[in-house]
C-alpha cells in the first residue's frame, strides 16, 4: 500500500488510517502537521497552500517510493492539502506501517522531510500584526 | 525566436499578474528566460533560489531551452 494525495478539503485521518491496515503490520506511525498560530513571532491567523499539481504529485510518488525502498515497510500513505486553512487545521498527514516501530519512525520522519525538501507546495501566511507574505521552506533544494 | 508557454505559482504569479503566457523569447537557456522575465516583472526572487520544471518534470536552469514547451519557473518550496 503506497498511495500520495493532494486534497482541497479536510484530511480524513481516519479513512487514511485504515487504508493502511496490514495483517502484518506491528506499527503505524502518523505524522501530522497542523497551522499553528505563530511564525517566527508573527501571530499567524490563517495561510493558503498553492501546488504545482502535476508535479507535486509525481515528486509525492516518488518520495514514498523511496521510503518503501528505503525502508521495511508495509505501507505509506502521505496527504497534504491546497486552499485555504485555518489554524489547527491539518495541513499534512503522514502515515507508515512497519513490522516494528523503528521502521516506521524512520520512514515517517524522511517522508515528511522530503515533502517539507522537495514538494512544489508554497504558503502564504496571513498575520494579525504584518501584511499577509509567502514563507519558504529554509532547506528548500534548488540543486 | 522560440515559442513556449510559461505558468507561474505563488510569488511568480502574483508578480507577473496572470497564471501562464505563451512566451517568445531570444534566450538559449531556461535561466536566460528567467532573466529576461524577471526584468519584465521585476521578480524579486534570486536566480539561485529558483528550480525550474519542464512539462511536469524537474530540469536544469542551463539546459537547452525547447520550443513548443512548458516552464515552470519554481520558487522555494514551503509545504508540510
């Protein structure tokens, strides 16, 4: 089970999350990272994620079929979301399943770092006290 | 002169003011493009912070520029 999604509506965990079940699977770990209110002491209100669709998506594929290369996994699952989200929202959902836990910790971490890396995903962030401005990842790779 | 179609997101596209353009230009590389449009627009982002994409796949700023293609000009990434 390896699947990449890119969602303009509300991450389903749960629906995610049993997508991912494995007779021999001993572990799941999920990452998830939400919109938090703060940025670099800025309080944030809300921020937009714009993708690069076509290409967000092979570079989605791609990393997960490096995680499972990578990795003794028997499944990864990796979401994120476009539009306009609000804080505490879920931007992105991470899944992996392993016969241990360390496989799938390891395998969940690079995930999401190479979403974080690589993905033509950007942000622009809306604060209370600054005009709304597009932030970049600060280990963006433009090799 | 070469014929291409250029699509902008984010940062790019709220400078140029529209989302793509089909572009003639004189430059022999993707990153002479990117000059030539940054003195257009004015962009603001450095060429080293900037990828580029040809028809949905990742490319060298100094490949050959191709006609008939098209080019995303890709700001640093900020997803997760």
């Amino acid at each position: 089970m390896q699947q990449f999604f890119l969602t303009g509506d509300a991450i389903q965990a749960e629906a995610l999350n049993q997508l991912l079940k494995h007779p021999q699977a001993g572990a799941l770990v999920v990452f998830e990272g939400w919109v938090r209110n703060h940025n670099q002491g800025h309080p944030v209100r809300a921020l937009d994620y714009e993708i690069y669709m076509a290409l967000a998506q092979k570079e989605g594929e791609r990393i997960l079929t490096e995680a499972c290369g990578q990795f003794s996994l028997h499944g990864a699952i990796a979401c994120h979301r476009y539009g306009s989200l609000q804080l505490g929202d879920a931007a992105v959902w991470v899944g992996t399943t392993a016969s241990h836990r360390e496989q799938a910790f390891l395998a969940a971490r690079y995930i999401i770092d190479q979403i974080k890396h690589r993905l033509p995903i950007w942000k622009k962030e809306y604060y209370q006290d600054l005009p709304a401005q597009w932030v970049y990842c600060r280990d963006h790779d433009h090799s | 002169m070469t014929s291409v179609t250029v699509k902008y997101f984010a940062a790019l596209r709220e400078a140029a003011l529209i989302p793509e353009e089909t572009i003639h230009t004189e430059a022999s590389t993707y990153r002479g493009l990117y000059r030539e449009l940054t003195t257009q627009y004015g962009f603001s982002l450095p060429e080293d912070a900037i990828r580029v994409a040809i028809d949905d796949d990742f490319a060298d700023l100094d490949d050959d520029l191709k006609s008939g293609v098209t080019v995303v000009f890709i700001p640093p990434v900020a997803g997760g």
